[in-house]
C-alpha cells in the first residue's frame, strides 16, 4: 500500500470515530438533560404496593392494579401518605367513576388522627367535582366544613372548570409557604395565600359513593426550599 493510500485510510477511520464520539457525545448530552429535568422528583406510590400509604379508617377498600390505585366503599374515607410535606410541587392523576353521582379530591398538608369519632383527616383539599357547579381546582376546607378560601376571584377563576367522568383527570399542586397554587389539566384553578397550613400528609380521597370505585395513579413529589 502507497504511502498516500494508507495516509487517506487513515483520515477516513479517523472521520468515521469522530462521528461515532460525537454520535456518543449527544445521547449523554440528551441524558443529562432528561435527568435535570426529572431531578428533584420522588414517587409517592410505587406503582406496586401501598407502601408509605395508610388507611385510618376502619372501612374503606383499598386495591393496586396494573400501576394504578383503585379506592372503593360505601362511606367517605382518605387513603394518606405516612410522611408529612411543607413546600411541594405534586402532580397525579385521577379517574371518577363512569358514571355519577361523583366527587372526590386531593388532601395536601392535611392532618390525620385515627382516634377521631368523626373526619379523622382534615385541612387542604383540591376538589374533584363533575358536578354543574364546576368546582373542579378549588380548595375546601375538609374537616372544617368550608368553603372559606372562595372569594369573588377566586370563583370567576375557576367557574368554568368541571371534571370529566370516567377519564384520566391530571392534577398539579404547588404549596409554597403561604402561596397555593392548583391546576387541573393544565389551567389554573386557584392561586392564592392562606396560612392555615404550613406542613402536613398527602391523600387522595373516596366521598363514599356505594359501589363505586375511584383510580389514581402517576402520584409524584417534588419538595421545595431543600
């Protein structure tokens, strides 16, 4: 071989390796990048198993299933994380039965106490509502029975919002010191500052339907100001 043809061979395999670095260079870069963002983010159900979950309440069906969490009953109840949260960001999604009657909603920075006759979990809850009223996003003050948190703004926010039945409803939460935020598929539902709570567990809820069974799955955190 010519002194000009191993001088090519050379430059071509030396071509041929720069690609495949750079080739090599970009799926890291792409991976990295995936991962900041995901970074922070924790699972609070596994997708498997109820682990970190609890039920205080003496009735109530609780079922996992093909990665989502299925809650069936004839009486209110909360399914709550065993760990309590100040300042979060959390996202997760919800089904309501096919068919209604329905309602159902997201304990946050919520209390428990299993020794309580009556509502043994209270505080913070994003509500879950098919109904014409459209309260969908709106924060209730479960436990405490109300609605104080609904002030003129507040309802014009979210007078249009109202949750579909029997398909996947996609809930994002903020609480940030005494900033709340909530939105549901995407549009915002209530922006506004309260103190009441500042620390407390995650639920997810089943307003005690007979027979009737409410999923939730892709229930994630991430914990702020760490």
């Amino acid at each position: 071989m010519t002194h000009y043809k191993l001088l090519l061979l050379g430059l071509t395999l030396g071509f041929s390796a720069s690609i495949t670095s750079c080739e090599k260079t970009g799926d890291d870069v792409k991976a990295a990048s995936e991962e900041v963002v995901e970074e922070g983010w924790v699972d609070l159900f596994n997708g498997k198993d109820l682990t970190g979950w609890n039920n205080v309440y003496k009735h109530g069906e609780v079922k996992v299933e093909g990665g989502v969490i299925h809650l069936k009953g004839n009486k209110k109840f909360f399914l709550t994380t065993d760990k309590q949260f100040a300042d979060f960001e959390l996202e997760l999604e919800i089904m309501l039965p096919k068919v209604g009657p329905a309602n159902s909603g997201v304990m946050f920075r919520c209390h428990v106490d299993k020794d309580k006759p009556k509502h043994k979990v209270w505080g913070y809850q994003a509500e879950c509502d098919p109904s014409k009223r459209a309260y969908s996003g709106r924060i209730y003050d479960e436990g405490r029975g109300k609605w104080g948190l609904l002030t003129d703004e507040q309802k014009k926010i979210t007078e249009s919002v109202r949750a579909p039945l029997g398909e996947w409803i996609k809930y994002r939460i903020v609480a940030n010191g005494e900033h709340l935020q909530v939105w549901v598929n995407g549009k915002v539902t209530t922006n506004l500052k309260d103190n009441k709570d500042a620390v407390g567990h995650i639920g997810i809820q089943h307003h005690g339907e007979k027979g009737k069974t409410y999923s939730f799955r892709n229930i994630r955190i991430k914990e702020l100001n760490k």
